[in-house]
C-alpha cells in the first residue's frame, strides 16, 4: 500500500507541476493573473497595503542577491539604447524640477571646491571659450541679447559705434547703451536699447547725464577754449597775465 503524501508534499507536488507548466508556456498563467487582477482591484490594493513591509524586505533582497547582475543589464541597456536614455532623462527632469533643483544644491554643496577647481583648470586651458561664453552669458543675462541679435545689431551699425561712427572692432570693451529712465544700469530691453557705443563714449554721454544739449554745450565751450588756447602767443614767449603798477 502506497503512503499518503502529507499537505507539505501535496503542496510542494502541487506548486512543482504549476512551475514546470509556467516555464513551459509562461503566457496562459500570465493572462489569467492580468485578467483575475483586472477583476479584482479592491483586492490587491488590500492585499499590497498589509504586505507592504514584507514585500519592502523581499524586494530589498532580491536587490541585493542580484545587485550585481541587475547593474550590468542596466549598463548594457544604457549602451544598446542612448537615444531612449537622453529621452528618458529630459522626461524625468521635466516632471520632477523641484527635486532636480534639490539634488543639485546637494551635489553643488558637496563638491564645490572640485567644482571650482575643475571649472579654474578648464577656464585656463581654455581662455578664449571661457571668454567668450561669459560674454555671451552676460548679454543674455542682463540684456536679453542672444549672439543672433547681437550680430543684427552689429551689422545694422556697420560695426560702427552709434555715438562716435568709429570702428567698434579692436575695443576691448563694447557698451549696450539704454535708456536708463527705462532699464537700470547694466541691463536693458528691446524698447530702451539705443545701441553699441565705445565704452568710453558710454561713459561721456552717462557722465553727461544723457542730456544732448549739455553735450552741445560743452562741444561749444570746448570748441571755444580750444580756439582761444590757440590764438596765444607760443610758450617761448613771456604771458603777461596781470600788469603791476
């Protein structure tokens, strides 16, 4: 007479023969669990709330039993699927701002003396870039200006200085002349922005305070004590100033 299986075996039977047909043919079982869960929300949502911690625990070690294999068949992916992860990423970060803000500030707070290293050593092998990106960062930054309006503006000045009509090519520095009853200093807008001027020129008209008939005035006195320092006999020559008695 054969011996009775215990529960235990019959169970173990039991699950034994339900694994060998998942592994032969996975799909029928997997439509069942999909339709018997689509059936039965309420359910699962009982069931994942008081198994919560047991399935954090079983996830934690299936992690860490196979943390090794999982890694490199994310890296393999990442590899084989470049476009999908620059995709992947944008979509996060355009979903998540306020916590890529936070890792950030964190990363920032963490590394900032490599950050400044490394941002002196690029800065030294690469002057003329790191120029030229800081120009470009500043026109956008205080002047809305992009390097295309820039260049408009250049152009439709004939690389002129507006105030002079002198060349603006070779000066070190290149002033975006506003109004200032508009914009505040070193800033400016579409509506105030008068033109590209020397900076010297800049700092005339500013000291001036913008005002053209004091200009004119001082073009006119200057014009004047030119004419009268001219007319004066040569230094050679004694200047009497004043006759004493």
């Amino acid at each position: 007479m054969a011996k009775r299986m215990t529960d235990e075996e019959q169970r173990a039977r039991g699950n034994a023969a339900r694994r060998a047909r998942y592994a032969a043919d996975p799909e029928p079982a997997r439509a069942r669990a999909r339709a018997w869960q689509a059936a039965n929300p309420e359910h699962i949502k009982a069931y994942r709330a008081a198994n919560r911690e047991r399935d954090k625990a079983r996830g934690k070690a299936r992690y860490e039993a196979n943390r090794e294999r999982n890694n490199a068949a994310s890296r393999a992916w990442r590899a084989a699927n470049p476009e999908q992860v620059k995709a992947n990423n944008r979509a996060w970060r355009a979903a998540n701002p306020e916590q890529v803000k936070a890792v950030q500030r964190i990363y920032q707070a963490a590394n900032s003396e490599r950050r400044n290293d490394q941002a002196r050593a690029w800065r030294a092998a690469n002057l003329e870039r790191a120029r030229t990106a800081g120009r470009v960062h500043y026109l956008h930054k205080r002047h809305g200006l992009t390097p295309e309006a820039w260049a408009a503006m250049w152009q439709s000045q004939d690389g002129l200085c507006y105030l002079c009509d002198e060349p603006l090519a070779g000066t070190k520095k290149i002033a975006v002349d506003h109004d200032h009853d508009c914009c505040p200093r070193d800033a400016s807008c579409r509506r105030c922005r008068r033109g590209l001027a020397h900076n010297k020129c800049n700092t005339l008209i500013g000291q001036a305070g913008d005002d053209p008939e004091r200009l004119r005035l001082i073009a006119d006195n200057l014009e004047a004590a030119k004419a009268r320092v001219a007319a004066q006999p040569p230094a050679d020559e004694e200047l009497v100033l004043f006759e004493l008695p």
